[in-house]
C-alpha cells in the first residue's frame, strides 16, 4: 500500500520498478527516482515514476537504505 500512495513518494528515494515490458514477468528494476508522472494521490498498480537511468515504471517496493 505504501507504493500505492504518491506522498510516500519522492525524488531522490531509491525504489524498485517494475517496467511495462516486464508486468508479465515481474523482474524489478532498481533506482532513484528523478521524478514522479503519477499526478492522482493514489494508485492501485503504483506510482509512476522516472528513474535517474531514465527508466520509466510503476513503484513497487521503497528500498532503505
């Protein structure tokens, strides 16, 4: 539920994505995000975001350092 949410989201978190090729499969893809494309306070498949790679996908875990 915490990726679900936009405020628990911000640039320069580290997190973990996973990529639109990669719904199927699941594979996450670690980075910080560079910004944040999800405009709406919640949703149910994550938070989208851009990574500093610029990789594009939807927020699944935040990592802790």
């Amino acid at each position: 539920m915490i990726a679900q949410q936009r405020k628990n989201i911000k640039v320069g978190l580290n997190v973990a994505i996973v990529l639109k090729e990669d719904q199927q499969s699941g594979k996450l893809t670690c980075g910080i995000v560079q910004k944040i494309l999800t405009n709406s306070a919640i949703h149910p498949h994550g938070i989208k975001v851009m990574l500093e790679s610029g990789e594009v996908g939807r927020v699944q875990q935040i990592i802790k350092d």
